[in-house]
C-alpha cells in the first residue's frame, strides 16, 4: 500500500538533495522570518518544487509546509512538508538537517521521508511495511528499559530551563546515562535507528514531526508529548524506544 507515493516522495527527496546540496556547499540568501526565525535560499526552493509536482502528480491532494502554509483536515489525504528542517544548523553549516516529507490519509500520519543529504541518510516507512535507513531495514533498541542505562536525546537546553520542564528535565538528564542535543529530525531518527533510545522537544509544528511519526513508530518506538497524549501542532514530542516511554513521561512531569 502507497508504493506510489512513496516512490513519488522518494523521487521529491532525490531532487530536494540536488537543490539542498548545491547551496549548502556554496553560499545562499538567508533572510528572517515574522516570527524571527531564519528562513534560506534552500527552504523557499524546495518548498516551490515540491508544492508544483504533488499538484502535477496528486491534484486532488493538499500540501502543507512550513514556508507557504496550508492546513490539516481539508482534505483526505494532506503532503506535509518541511524543505529544510535544521534551517540554523543549514545556515550555520552544520550537515545536521533534512528533507521531511510526510503524508497524512484520513486520521493518520501513513508516509514518512526524512532525508539528510549531508549525512548520507535517508530514513522513511510506510505504515506495515516497517522503518528503513538507505535501504536497510531499522529497529529501536527495545532491550533498554530503564532510565539508567539509557541515551536520551534534547533539543536546545533554554526550551527547557524557561519553562516549568525545568527541573524534571534535570532531573531526567542526571537518571539517564548519557545527553546529548542532536535536535530537530535527527534525535528521533537515532531513536528509530536504536543508537538512542529517547528524544525529547517541547514544541514543534506539524511540518516537523509528521514524517517522523510512522518512521519511529515503524521502527518499534512510541511516540507522544510530554503529558501523554497525540501529538498535535505547536505541542510537545517524545519519542522513546518503548520500553522506556511510560518512565520518561513519568519523570517530565511538572
């Protein structure tokens, strides 16, 4: 089911590298969004190509992308896009971002595509056809089932210390066994991939964990936010290998 779409996301990631890749290795425009975020060259192309080929190939589907906006719940079936996600490590020269493609059919997120070119990684799944990374199949570290012996992944530090997460989030960082903050797609990639075996943001929009979801849940992982709940926009996001979820909710909470 959705081999199509999936080799059509395939083929947006195979030309969002091009556009990504010759920018990354040479200079860009880089302007600041409203809400003072940095917004690239790379962000605004590939948005622009990949809105005109799903109007080509799915006209019936909607788009969504962080760049040009959209909505959930218009239509059936929703692409969601985000051309660039790590657009500070993108400008700042930092290989840690990618392409994020997801597709969302009635009330579930079925398709994901992340690709990080300047790492030579690309993860997607399909729902019931498990979670791969360059064409090998993935699984979460399930044997990690306690705090201890587990490596969590975070996002920037300030999201937590000025918020009411602060102390549980110091208090989960010192029972765990190793940090790091390999943020945006790539901490829960690791997830899914088992060389972490927790992530955890306090807020992102859809664009940045609608292609994550099936790659994560493909993979043998559980993913939520914060409170346990769906995800949802503009809310929290914790991915876990599984057996470690229930613990690493239960500690974040205020």
């Amino acid at each position: 089911m959705f081999e199509q779409e999936l080799a059509f996301a395939q083929g947006l990631a195979d030309r969002a590298a091009d556009i990504s890749l010759g920018l990354f290795r040479g200079t860009f425009e880089i302007s600041t969004k409203a809400d003072r975020t940095p917004v690239t060259e790379a962000d605004l192309a590939i948005e622009a190509m990949v809105r005109d080929e799903i109007a080509r190939a799915f006209p019936n589907d909607a788009v969504l992308g962080e760049e040009q906006g959209g909505a959930l719940g218009r239509a059936e079936r929703t692409w969601i896009v985000d051309p660039i996600d790590g657009t500070k490590n993108f400008a700042d020269g930092v290989p840690i971002w990618a392409t994020l493609i997801g597709l969302h059919v009635g009330d579930r997120f079925e398709l994901g595509v992340a690709s990080a070119s300047a790492l030579g990684e690309r993860y997607w799944a399909v729902r019931g056809a498990g979670a791969h990374c360059n064409g090998e199949p993935i699984h979460v570290r399930d044997t990690v089932a306690d705090l201890q012996d587990a490596f969590v992944c975070l996002t920037e530090l300030d999201e937590f210390l000025d918020s009411p997460l602060k102390d549980p989030f110091l208090e989960l960082t010192r029972r765990s066994r190793r940090t790091r903050a390999f943020g945006d797609f790539w901490g829960h990639c690791l997830v899914a991939r088992g060389a972490a075996d927790a992530m955890v943001e306090p807020e992102l929009a859809i664009w940045d964990f609608a292609a994550l979801v099936p790659i994560v849940e493909e993979a043998g992982g559980r993913v939520s936010q914060i409170d346990g709940t769906p995800l949802a926009a503009d809310a929290s996001m914790v991915s876990t290998n599984g057996a470690l979820h229930d613990e690493v909710l239960s500690r974040l909470r205020p």
